[in-house]
C-alpha cells in the first residue's frame, strides 16, 4: 500500500516540461485547436503568436482571448488564430494553459503544431492532458475515465450518466464505501496496538455487521454495471436466420433507411452489416448476418462462419423465421445451440401470411423462446420488439436516469477484487482467526476501493488507463 501512495506522489512531483497536441479531429473544418499545457505554455505560444493589441499572452489575465496571427520563425504568416489564457491551478489540467484556435484544416494546424513544438514542447501523448488534470488535484482517476465516456458515447443518455461520472457520482459512492471500511480498520488496529487502553470496543457480532453491511454495499453497485455497460458500449444484437427470412428488411426497418440491399436472391448477404439504433437511450448494435445454410459457395461459407462468431458475441440474438416457410430443421439445429434467454424468435412477413392455425402450430415449436410476429415490410411488430428488449435488461423497460450505474470494467474489476478481499475478512471472522489477520484482508479491500478512484495506484496503472485516451485529452 505505502509503494503504491509514493508512487502516485513521485509521478506527480516530475511534471516539469511543456506539452502540446492538436485538440480536435483533423480534418476539414471551421475551426481547430492546439492546446498547450506546462510552464512555459505562455513563453513557447510567444514565440509562434502575436496579437494585434502586441500584448505578451504572458502578461495577460486568466480567462481572456486575443485575437492575431501565428507567425513562422521569418515571420511568415500561416493563420489568423483566436489565443486563450488560462492560467494555474484554474485550467482543465491545473497547469498553465494556452489554447490556439486556427482554421481547421489538416495543413495549417499541422505547421503550427510543428513551430510549438519546435519553440519547446513536447508532443503531448495520448491521454496526458487528462492524465495531468488527475496528477495535479483536478481529476480522480475515475472522473478521468468518464472523460473518453463522454466523447465515445452513442446516445444522450450515455452523455447523462458519464456527465453524473464526471462530476463524481461514482467516486462520491466510492469513496462513501472506502471511508466505513477505513473506519473499521481504525478500530481493529486501536484493539490491536493499545489492548490495555479503555475504550470502546467492537464485539466479533458488530464487526460481521459492519463487513456485512459494507458488503451489501459493493454488490449492489456491482450490480448496476451490466445496465451502466448496455448504455456506454451498447447491445450487441444479431440478426440471423436462414437465406431470405428478412433479416435486411428487419434492419432497414430499424434504422428507416435503406441501409442493406435487399433481393429476392438467397445469400444476398455474405459479410455482416453494423449500424448503431438509438433504443429509447439504449444504442442497439445491429449486425445483420449471412444467412445460415449449407452451400458450396466458398465466400458464402465464411460468411455463414462469421455468423456463428458474432452469435457468440452477442448480448441478444434476433432469429427471423419466414413464417410462410416455418420452422426447418435448420432452425431447430442453430437454436439448439444458442441459449433461450438470449434468443428472441421473430416470425417475420405476417403482411402477405395469415394462417391462425399455423401460427399456433409454429408456436408450439419454439416452446421455451420469446415469440413476435413482426412484418419488416410494414413496420408491424417492432415497436413490440423494442418494449421486449428493453424489458429484458431494465426493470419496468426503461433506464432510470438518476440511477448510477458502473460503466467501467476496470473499475469493475477492482470493487470484485475489494469484495472478495472483505468475504474473505468474514470467513476468517467465522473462524475465529486472530484480529491481525482479518485486518490484513480488510486493508487489502480499500487499496482495491482506492483504485478505483484513484487514492492508491501505481504509476503503472495511471500509464495503462490515459494510454486509452485519444490524442489531444
């Protein structure tokens, strides 16, 4: 534990030189960004910019904007440019920081992010902007993380929850759990170094209680991270069936769109179609696969093979069924091996077919599966489509807003690892192992809470989480 903390310490003690990155996307654009960030951001953003008011940014309040030019070592002009002030601990990253806003072609951004480097930054590396907003107060690590939430999210309410992240809502519950297990930890170690001390001591009864209560507490935070990951990564949903059972048709009618091309042609489809659906806040991932038969044709084949990869993979398997054809052996042999909660079986092209009896009849061969009736050429049945997927993964079918949820499978992995750290502080309890011993698993279950949010980690860790980072963050 004491390496970890001194490790976080040293790192933060070395942030010495002056970094720099463009900002935004490249490409084609109104506008782009150069931010630079240490202590000579002004100094170095001299050296490549004057304004029109000839005022040094350095001399300059915080929180102001200059309008000028950016200038090559012969003072030849290469844009007009927009120059920020910001100036320490009051900046994204707690450092001095100079933002230029060029026009935003690829060309002219580059040359100017070559006279900044070449006046004395450095290139910034993915992620090191956030990774200095955290090394310098500004940020815990899991604050950081919401960050890249925020930027790879698919809906509005993916920006919701990573924004509540953002502004601590994961820490604060986090840290709530690390503070009752520390507490815990004081008293053991009080009964431990002054046993002739009197004071108030707590019974092997009230200790189960804390751990358990505490317990309580972790799993149910645990718990939300399967809804918190649908809403950050999306469902993964397979569309699958036979050759011309209307998996395309069943797409377009997703996205509105003519999207996949649909023929009357088997195998019109050989390599899978993605495409995001924006699911009531829920981004449903839409693969529309290769249909599944047997055939000879070499690229067909893969095609039926990469299916069966993506069915694997996938959190939800939509299974179209021409209902005129029904159920084939084909189906009963790819259902058989797919898991029934995962599979919703979809009878599809209800608008030119209706036969009650066989309807009935069909039913009763997919006994154990959720069955709908859907028409993909007349949008019937879809709407029930998206009430059952929802359904199957939120409570009362819809996402609760104000809920936090764990989005994170990093932190995830850390608040599993404190769990097991504190059963195990229970089983010895049980036992009757001494007091020393339980204090160690207990110790060991707030290092892994303090990873989460950043209070005890190693430079290894701080390294491995902003290398994620997009360049420029």
């Amino acid at each position: 534990m004491e390496d970890k903390v001194y490790l976080y310490i040293e790192v933060k003690s070395v942030i010495e030189d002056t970094i720099a990155a463009i900002a935004t996307a490249l490409g084609a654009s109104g506008v782009g960004i150069i931010r630079i960030s240490g202590p000579d951001a002004a100094k170095i953003a001299d050296q490549v910019f004057e304004g029109k008011n000839k005022i040094k940014l350095r001399e300059r309040p915080k929180y102001t904007i200059s309008y000028g030019t950016v200038y090559d070592e012969n003072k030849t002009m290469i844009d007009e440019a927009l120059a920020l002030v910001m100036w320490k601990p009051h900046s994204f990253t707690g450092e001095d920081v100079i933002e230029l806003q060029c026009h935003g072609g690829t060309v002219v951004l580059k040359k100017v992010l070559e006279l900044i480097l070449k006046a004395g930054a450095r290139l910034a590396e993915p992620g090191e902007f956030s990774k200095r907003a955290f090394l310098n107060g500004r940020l815990d690590l899991a604050q950081a993380e919401s960050i890249m939430d925020i930027i790879t999210a698919k809906t509005e309410t993916a920006v919701k929850m990573a924004m509540g992240n953002l502004k601590g809502d994961v820490s604060k519950h986090i840290k709530s759990i690390s503070g009752d297990v520390l507490e815990l930890i004081a008293y053991l170690e009080a009964d431990i170094d002054f046993p002739e001390e009197d004071f108030i001591r707590l019974n092997e009864e009230e200790i189960m209680r804390r751990l358990t209560r505490i317990e309580t507490q972790i799993k149910t935070v645990l718990q939300t991270y399967q809804g918190g990951r649908i809403i950050r990564e999306g469902l993964k949903t397979a569309l699958v069936g036979r050759p011309n059972a209307g998996k395309s048709s069943l797409l377009n009618a997703f996205l509105q769109e003519e999207r996949a091309i649909v023929t009357d042609i088997p195998g019109t489809t050989r390599d899978t179609i993605e495409e995001c659906y924006n699911l009531g806040g829920i981004p449903l991932i839409l693969i529309d696969t290769a249909g599944i038969r047997e055939t000879h044709d070499k690229i067909e084949r893969l095609g039926v093979a990469r299916t069966k990869e993506i069915v694997m993979a996938a959190d939800i398997i939509l299974y179209v069924i021409d209902i005129k054809e029904g159920v084939k052996e084909e189906d009963n042999a790819f259902l058989s091996g797919l898991p029934p909660n995962k599979v919703i079986v979809l009878l599809n092209k209800i608008d030119v077919y209706d036969n009650k009896v066989k309807e009935q009849k069909i039913r009763g061969q997919l006994t154990g599966y959720k069955v709908l009736f859907v028409s993909a050429q007349e949008n019937t049945g879809i709407k029930q489509l998206e009430q059952v997927i929802s359904q199957l993964f939120f409570e009362n079918g819809s996402i609760n807003t104000d809920k936090l949820y764990l989005t994170n499978a990093r932190q995830k992995e850390k608040i599993e690892k404190a769990l097991e750290a504190l059963t195990s502080a229970k089983t010895g309890l049980l036992r009757h192992i001494p007091t020393d011993l339980i204090e160690i698993d207990m110790k060991q279950a707030w290092i892994y809470l303090g990873e989460v949010t950043g209070e005890s980690v190693s430079e290894d860790v701080i390294d491995e989480v902003f290398s994620r980072f997009c360049l420029g963050k």
